[in-house]
C-alpha cells in the first residue's frame, strides 16, 4: 500500500517536470532572443534542443508507467518564467541584461535539479532502474548547463562593471576586503 502512494507521488512529480519543460520550450526562444551576447543567445538555443530532448525522456517513463503526461501545472516554473520575462521588459543593455538573464536561467535550472533529483529518487526507491537512468541522464545535462550558465555570469560580470580597465566587480570586491575597508562578503550577479 506505501508503494502505491509513493507511485503516485512519482507520477505527481513527472507530471509537474513535464508541464515545467513544456512550458521552457516556450519560454527559451524569448529568451534567446533578448539575449545581448551571442555566446548566451547560443546557449539558450542548445539548451531549447536539449530541453525538448528532457521531454523526449519524459514521454517514454509515461509510456513504460501506462500513465498519461497531462494533467498538472507546474506553478513553479510558471512563476520562474514570469520573473525571467520581467526582466526582459527592464530597460538593461549589454551585459547587464545578460547577466539578469542568467540569474533568470539558473533559477530554472535549480529548481530543475531539485525536480530531478526528486524523481529520480523515488525511480530508484520504486525499483524502475531504466526510468532511473533516464532521469540521471537529465539531471546530469541540468547540472551541465547550470555550470555553463556560471562560466557565462562571469563573463557578463566582467563586461557589466563600470569600472572601465575590464576590472570585474569579484575582483573589485576582493580588494576591498583585502584593504580592510569592507568585511562584509561580496555578493554575485547571477
């Protein structure tokens, strides 16, 4: 009787991760499209591939469940598109926008991480090893490009400063601690 719960739970949360990727598919093109860098507009088309790709993965554990895709919302990711369209509608330029951009890209990427992590526990709890790996795979690509999104944020960091000698905001921030002007921890952009 626990297993049947615990199954519904896991179809709960492949509902929810494919309506969140379906919703993603949607929302990256915009994305891209805002994108001031090509090097990040690049990025979010990959990963517009291997999101429909994450989806691909997603229809085969329903069809190995017998169990349908449809029927939830992912209010979540509803949420985190909401706040990345927000910031398109901002009045940033250059490399301030990309940088607002990736803070918007890896705070889908979290919550997709945590998603993942989510099924995939419960795969390996239900004993469903081929659904396993599938969710590993995605979890990895996730992980992947969440790396990729911080390599990016601290390029736009770099280039957002108003500094002017390509000093970046880290670097400038690591001086001052150093000096004893300010002990209070730098922040990151994104």
């Amino acid at each position: 009787m626990a297993d049947k719960g615990l199954r519904e739970l896991y179809i709960d949360e492949l509902k929810d991760l494919y309506n969140a990727e379906n919703q993603l598919v949607k929302a990256l093109p915009k994305m891209a499209k805002g994108a001031d860098s090509e090097e990040l507009r690049h990025g979010f088309e990959e990963h517009l591939e291997q999101t429909k790709g994450h989806v691909q993965r997603l229809e085969q554990i329903f069809e190995a469940l017998r169990e349908s895709p449809k029927g939830k919302k992912c209010k979540g990711m509803q949420g985190l598109i909401e706040e990345g369209s927000e910031v398109l509608e901002k009045d940033y330029e250059g490399a301030i926008l990309d940088a607002a951009l990736i803070g918007a890209a890896q705070r889908v990427e979290h919550y997709e991480i945590a998603g993942y992590g989510t099924a995939r526990a419960l795969a390996e709890v239900l004993g469903e090893i081929e659904q396993v790996t599938l969710l590993t795979d995605t979890l990895e690509e996730e992980k992947e490009t969440d790396e990729k999104l911080t390599e990016l944020a601290q390029k736009a960091n770099t280039g957002g400063t108003a500094v002017g000698d390509n000093t970046s905001a880290r670097e400038l921030a690591d001086a001052k601690r150093t000096s004893g002007k300010d002990r209070k921890p730098s922040k990151r952009v994104a």
